[in-house]
C-alpha cells in the first residue's frame, strides 16, 4: 500500500470516527432539552433548559471538530510546503502553479479561521472561563 492510500485510510477512519461520536452526543442531547415559550407584552421568549452535561457534550463535540480541522491543518500546511518547494526547484512558474498555491493559501486561511472560532467558543463554554469574563 502506498503512502497516499494509508493516509487515506486513516483520514477515513478518523472522520467517520468523529462523526459518529458527533453523532451520538448530538442525539443524546437533543433528548435532554426542554424549550419553552413565553408571550410577554406580546414578546415572544423563549427558555430552553440544558440539564445535566449538555453543554459538557456540546463543547465535546466542538472540540472533536477542533481536533479534525486541526489535522487537516496540519496536512494542509504540509502538502503548501511541499507544494512551494517543489516550485522552487522549477523556475517557470506557470498559471497552475499559482492557481494551487493561491488555493492552499485559502485553505490555510479557513482552517485558521475555524480554529480560532472553536477556541473562542470552547473557552466561553468553559466554565472557569466564563466566571472570569
């Protein structure tokens, strides 16, 4: 088996891992909540009750997604790296070349942006956190 194959078969493995588990946390979670709305001076509010670890189980999967997105950071940063050096070493660069390197570089861009969102939700989550802000 090739290098690219293996690499495959665990992005794969890990993603369908993720999601079931995503999947899983998100059903049990939805089976604990209970909403409830309000007509106040013709206002509509509504209440919706997170018992227990629900929101634990929220931050889990956030954090799960966090550490998917990561990895493809990581692989997409390595892929750019390679990608550039391997444009070095030819002296023409050519409308393609550019394309894909411009292409990794919005890759880059969102994978960063997806991880700072997900720190920033993560530590309002947080509960330490959020009695500190």
């Amino acid at each position: 088996m090739t290098a690219s194959v293996k690499v495959l078969v665990f992005l794969v493995v890990v993603f369908l891992a993720i999601r079931i588990a995503n999947a899983v946390m998100a059903a049990i979670s939805i089976m604990h909540i209970s909403v409830e709305e309000f007509i106040l001076s013709g206002t509509y509010v509504c209440n919706i009750d997170y018992p227990g670890d629900t929101v634990l189980l929220y931050t889990i999967t956030w954090i799960l997604a966090l550490a998917w997105e990561v990895l493809l950071l990581c692989l997409a940063v390595r892929i750019t790296v390679k990608h550039s050096r391997e444009l070095r070493q030819h002296s023409p660069r050519g409308i393609i070349g550019d394309c894909f390197a411009a292409l990794m570089k919005t890759h880059a861009g969102y994978f960063a942006s997806f991880l700072a969102v997900s720190c920033f939700y993560v530590g309002f989550s947080s509960p330490t956190l959020s009695a500190v802000c």
